[in-house]
C-alpha cells in the first residue's frame, strides 16, 4: 500500500510545483550555493517518492547531510495528524480544535506565565497541543491552520507547541468542521509504511516491519525519579540488522520472528527502531527470515547504503585503504576516562595506545575506518611494546606510520563494526578485520577521485 507521506509528498512535489520550488528555495537558504538546484530536487524526492519519508523531515536530513542549519528551514510540507511524529522542528497540518485548558505554570526565572493546552484533531487522529503565548483567540470546534511548529514526546505520547516561531489562523474547510471527532480514528490504527531493515531511517513513523529478534535485554531506566524497565538488543530481516528499544514488555523472545505495526524510528549509530504502547506484535510461523546462525557471519552493507540510512549498529563492509590519516599510530588516552589526549594536553595521566584512522573506500562510497589497538597490532606485526621502542629508536612516530603505510595503503579489508553518520561525514569503528577477496583497484581508484573531484 502507498503510505500516505509518499502520496503527500507526490502531491507537493508532482501536482503543485510553485510550492516544489518553495521547498527547494528553502534548503538553498539552509545550505547555501553548495548544490544545484536539480540535485536538491532529485534528492528530496528520492527520500519522498522512494523511501517514504515526509517533506518536513526529508528537508531537514538533506541539510543536515550537507552541513547547513535545520533552524533556517521555514516551510514545513503539510501533514496529517497521524503523520506527526516526534521531535519534528517545522511541522504544519490542519486541525479542529477538540478542548482548550488555560494554565498558568512558572519559569525558569520564577515568573508565571499563562499558557492553553488541549487536543486537535483531523480525520486521522488526534493529537495534545500546547500553546505558549498568553492570548489564545480560538474556541473549541474552530477549523484552524498551523503551520512551523514542532513536537515533543514524552511516554509516546506526542504534544504538538505552538511557540513564537508559529503561525495558526482560522480556516474555512466544511469537511473538518462537520467531522465528529468523537469517532475519530487513533493514529495508531491506520495503516503503517511497510518497509525492509536496511531501508528504515531517523524519523520514520507508523512502520510495518517483517523481523527476527536477534537478541534481547531488559535495563532499568529512571523517569522523574520512578524505575521503569525497557528492552534493548538486535533485530534484523533479510536485508539487514538494527537495534531497537521497546518502551513496554511486548513479551518478545530472541530467535523469533514477528510482524510489528506501529514502530518508529530513531538515531544511536544508525536507524534505532523503537517499540511503543501502541505498537503491535504478531508471531510470524514458517517465516523465511534468516536464522540466528546465519546473523553471527554479520550483514552486508555498501558505504553508501550506511551513509543513505545514518550508520548501523552492525556491519560487514569490504573495500580498499586509500589513505592514513594524521591520529594513527602511537596515541595516548586518560586512564580513566579513555579519552584520546591530542597534542598540547596534560600527559600527566595518560596511557599510550595504537590505531589506525584511515580512509575507507568500496566503489559505492567513502569512509573514516578506525581500527583498535587490537587489529592495528596483528596488521603491522607489532605489538604496543615494540611500537613504543620503535619510535623511540627512530626518534619520532614518523617511521611507524610509514610501517602502516607499507602494510595497509590499497590492501583488500573486511571490515566489521558499527558505522554512524553525522555532520562530518560518515564513520566506521571496526571490530574485527580481514584480509577481503581483491577488488579492481584501478576502478575502485577512478570512483573514488570521481567522488572527490565532484
């Protein structure tokens, strides 16, 4: 079924191309001139049209992914309500208006300020609003437009605020002002975006996913002072692994295979899949779901399918070394907090480590590798105590770099680890490593200078 971000955002971008360009407009004043224009609008409608992501949100990665400022976008695509998801920055839908609640709460600084809280509702779903200004000229039953809010969540439950940056006006729409929100549909029964591990991103919402528990473990958390037990581990499909975080006991078990309704998606090195109140489970018999032998060899990525959906928590990748970056060889870190001690700190605490920082290419992308004390040792030859004489008859650390060099530049790895992307680019912290079946290196080479080049 087509979810309805994808048929939104088709509307938008297919059927009302003025407010295309608006969009478009608004992420050049976001990042700047640092691409064209025919680049944003393929991009953005490939996070639409193929991954099912909502405008909003599809706008906001994209300038994130390119180093600019989320807080300069300014046009929100319109939304459902039950497309809202949380932690949303710009966000506009409109809505009738179900309660009003005035309040009065203190600040920070100790003053009172009056607010107005309540609940709106669409065709779709309702949702709770808060709004932070002291007049608020609406009554209940009044149609309204609200457009640059954004949204929190606590327990699940998402509040839409209505702040400075906000604009909410009446409207003439008979089909909202005649619906009867006493039947109005919980957002939590319509129908979610069906989707594959490897293709689940940050901010995705209302989504179907066919999974195999890989592993599970219950943690204590503390929520204004009161102790609630949440499950945290592994999940994974044919195309991929991810973690997940259960906020309720489903009362799921590793090695089992479910459908789940209803689940979003968050960010801790990659695609984070959460488990809600309302998120359902349904054992799945006779799946075809790898087994959880067959998870232990660990999934295969491309750099650029890790870069596409923000890391993973657990990953097989195969390229090429193309660099040693300055940060490899003989390092030092606190003892205590393990922190890595750059040029110019206080040494008095610290211990000597190796790594290597390396550039990291596949053909289909670029990374910054980093391999630990434990695999820089078996690729060199050497181990902490023969680095730190070797530097020490060689006068400087420059003769251990050129050791890596030797044994690493253009070698074939397999790499295996957890990758996340951020604002610098994306980065792959290897747990294990070996030697990786050859790769046309010459080709490998023009795809990578391409990339540099454009």
């Amino acid at each position: 079924m087509e979810s309805e971000s994808k048929k939104q955002g088709d509307a938008l971008m297919q059927e009302n191309e003025p407010d295309f360009e608006k969009h478009i407009d608004d992420i050049v004043k976001a990042i700047g001139d640092k691409l064209e224009r025919n680049v944003i609008a393929n991009e953005l409608k490939r996070y639409v049209d193929e991954y099912g992501i909502d405008l909003a949100t599809a706008k906001e990665s994209i300038v994130r992914k390119h180093y600019g400022n989320p807080d300069e976008l300014s046009i929100g695509g319109e939304k459902l309500l039950a497309q809202v998801g949380p932690g949303e920055t710009s966000v506009s839908f409109k809505a009738k208006i179900m309660s009003i609640y005035k309040k009065e709460i203190n600040t920070k600084e100790g003053s009172k300020k009056t607010i107005y809280e309540g609940e709106i509702g669409d065709s779709s779903g309702k949702l709770r609003y808060t709004f932070w200004n002291d007049e608020f000229e609406f009554q209940p039953n009044d149609v309204v437009e609200i457009s640059n809010a954004y949204t929190k969540s606590w327990n699940d439950i998402i509040t839409v605020n209505i702040g400075d940056r906000a604009v909410i006006k009446t409207i003439e729409d008979n089909e909202l002002k005649e619906l009867d929100l006493g039947v109005v549909k919980n957002s939590n029964t319509q129908s979610g975006q069906k989707s594959e591990v490897v293709n689940l991103k940050p901010g995705m919402r209302n989504v179907s996913v066919k999974l195999r528990v890989i592993d599970i473990e219950p943690r204590k958390i503390n929520i204004k002072g009161e102790e609630k037990t949440i499950f945290g581990g592994n999940i994974g499909d044919h195309t991929g692994t991810c973690r997940f975080t259960s906020w309720e006991d489903h009362n799921i078990t590793a090695g089992k295979a479910y459908l789940v309704e209803n689940a979003y998606v968050k960010e801790f090195n990659g695609p984070d899949l959460q488990f809600g109140e309302y998120s359902k489970f349904t054992e799945m018999e006779n799946d075809t779901l790898p087994s959880l032998s067959e998870y232990e060899a660990g999934m295969n990525y491309t750099l650029a399918q890790l870069d596409e959906r923000n890391g993973a928590s657990d990953a097989v990748v195969e390229g090429h070394v193309f660099n040693i970056r300055e940060g490899s060889g003989l390092i030092f870190r606190d003892k205590e907090t393990k922190r890595l001690i750059r040029n110019g700190d206080d040494r008095k605490n610290a211990e000597p480590d190796l790594r290597v920082k390396m550039i990291f290419d596949d053909g289909s992308g670029s990374c910054t590798a980093y391999l630990n004390r434990e695999i820089t040792e078996k690729l060199i030859g050497r181990n902490l105590d023969s680095c730190l004489e070797f530097v020490k008859e060689n006068f400087g650390p420059e003769a251990l770099l050129e050791e890596m060099e030797d044994a690493l530049l253009l070698k074939p790895l397999k790499l295996r680890g957890f990758a996340r992307s951020d604002e610098y680019g994306l980065s792959f912290f290897a747990k294990s490593c070996e030697p990786a079946s050859e790769i046309d290196v010459p080709n490998a080479a023009r795809q990578f200078l391409a990339a540099l080049e454009g």
